[in-house]
C-alpha cells in the first residue's frame, strides 16, 4: 500500500474543449490530500467513452480492488461503482477496533443548521482531534464524511438531501469498526424509509467482528443478512406493546407463514408463539417485561432474512444502545 490514509473522494480531469468526448484521467484522494492517478479516459467513436484503470495503480492497491470487478468500462456509472468500491475498501483496510457502543440513532435536523453527531459518538471525536474521516454507509451507497468538532462537515448535507431527511425522521447509525457506519433511516412513523439503492450489497468484503464487542445485534448481521423489515417502537403508557407489534408484523406473519417470533437478543432468545396472526400475550409479556422500558424509550426491531428478530433498545435519555446485564 502506498498511500497511509483512506481514499475519501475522486474525480475526472479532462482535457480538451467542445461537446465531444474528451480525454481525462481519474484520481483518488485521501483523507492527508494525496492524489492518486486510477484510471484514463479514452474517447471512443460515436462521442463514447472507455475508462482503463493504470497497471501501476492496480499492482500498488491489487488489496483494495471490489472483488471480480472487470477492469474496462463502458459507462461512468460503471467507474463510479468500482471507485466507491476502493474508496470503502480502503476505509476498511485503516479501519480499527474499539468503538464502544455499536448503536446509534440520530434525530433528523432543520434544513442549515450544521448536524452535531450523536451524544454517545461525541467522546470518540473530541474538539481537539481535528478533522476525522468517517464513512457513511447505506445499501450499495458510501459517503465520506468529515467530522470537526463533533459535527457532521462535508458530504453530510449530500446524504441528507438525497436521503430527503427532515424534522421527525431519525437515523440509526451502526458501526462495528472505526469508522464505518451503516445506517438505517426511519421516518415520522417510525417506518424504515426504503431507496432503490436500500439493500445488502453481496459483492463487498467484510472482516470479522471484533468479539469484545456487547450488542443485542450486532451491525453484520444486519449488512450481510440483510431483513425483512424494520420498524421502532416509542414507548408511551396509552400504547399496548404486543397489539402495535401485531399491526406492524401482520403482513410478515402472514407472507411468510410464521408460526413463532423467534426474537434474540445477545444470547438470550423468546419464541413467542403465533395463533391466528395473534401473539401469546404470556409469551409476549414474559419477552417485554425483560426490557424494562421507561417512557419514551425507542425500541428497533428488525427481521432478518433467516426470519429471526432482532430488537436493539435506546434509552430516551442517550442516544446509545442500552446494554443489558444479561446480555
């Protein structure tokens, strides 16, 4: 590797004039400025273009390569996704361990106003640390992110406008590694909000998780796997637990023809049993009664591929995952 920080942004130099296609070469760019020559652009006939990587470019960074990717293209829309692909790898390869809490959620804010991370992220991105490099990370999408003083800088309002992200809408951020985060977005109904970018991309690595880490889920399972569904739940007094989770999961009860909710957390597992699109109430009761709510708790459920539930707790007075002893 020559390069020592990550890749955060590239772009396309072009030279020449006019509306045809035009000759350019391609750069990265990391987090310390370094520029980095990638790939060429050729013009082709009919005014298209073919983009080539560099062979030193490739034998110097073979490591950070998307995997089985073809080394030609066509189209731009074709280089961008083998660029965002090195730009998350190299996240990946700097990446470390120790991030504490894998579990965030994050308020969506007023238009202008400068979006200050979470209050359980701020002690890892202190004042004085300067500038830090995060990567954001929904379905097949990435967008590297500066952080200074504790606040979300460049490429945040991107995310937020492509996103549509507004008052009422909230952001759930979940990390295993140093800094990537992968997100999950909720709108005014506490309803997972879906883009056709939203999904689990198969074709990207990923390392193992670290094992010190305590989580009622952790973050992979959910970016491997992939779910069903996700939904939250604010806890309110006039609110019967077990009813709004049957409105929420009625569809899937039935789609799927479950005959249990099979819900871990950690270690520990409920299998609720399912009558009539109805839940055991005693079941049900005895799985609740373990998570110990206080008004206005949030509770993220989500339904893995594999048709397991996870559910992921937030206190209302931090924005952080509640560990449970148990767990």
């Amino acid at each position: 590797m020559v390069v020592s920080a990550p890749f955060v942004r590239w772009d396309i130099i072009t030279y020449g004039s006019g509306a045809c296609a035009r000759e350019g070469v391609c750069y990265l760019e990391t987090a310390a400025g370094e520029r980095v020559i990638c790939a060429i652009a050729i013009p082709c006939e009919g005014n298209h273009m073919r983009y080539v990587p560099v062979d030193s470019f490739v034998a110097d960074y073979r490591a950070l390569l998307p995997s089985g990717s073809t080394l030609e293209w066509n189209f731009r829309f074709q280089l961008a996704a083998w660029l965002d692909g090195i730009v998350y790898y190299s996240f990946l390869h700097y990446s470390e361990e120790g991030v504490g809490n894998c579990w965030h959620f994050l308020p969506g804010s007023l238009d202008g106003v400068a979006q200050r991370l979470p209050v359980g992220l701020r002690r890892q991105f202190l004042p004085s640390a300067g500038v830090t490099w995060i990567l954001v990370v929904h379905g097949y999408r990435i967008w590297p992110i500066d952080v200074i003083d504790q606040r979300f800088g460049g490429g945040w309002d991107e995310f937020r406008a492509v996103h549509e992200l507004r008052p009422g809408f909230m952001v759930i951020f979940a990390c295993e590694r140093k800094w990537i985060f992968h997100t999950i977005i909720l709108d005014q109904n506490d309803r997972e909000v879906r883009f056709h970018w939203s999904g689990v991309n198969m074709h990207r690595r990923q390392l193992h998780a670290p094992r010190a880490l305590r989580t009622s889920c952790l973050p992979s399972l959910v970016s491997h796997e992939g779910t069903v569904l996700k939904f939250g739940y604010l806890h309110l007094p006039v609110v019967q637990p077990r009813l709004e989770f049957e409105v929420r999961l009625r569809e899937a009860f039935r789609e799927f023809d479950l005959e249990e909710m099979v819900i871990r957390m950690g270690d520990c597992v409920w299998n609720v049993t399912i009558n009539d699109m109805r839940l055991d109430v005693q079941m049900f009761d005895q799985f609740f009664a373990a998570l110990d709510l206080s008004y206005l708790d949030f509770v993220l459920v989500l339904m893995l591929s594999t048709m397991e539930f996870r559910v992921v707790v937030f206190p209302i007075d931090y924005d952080v995952e509640r560990i449970y002893s148990w767990l």
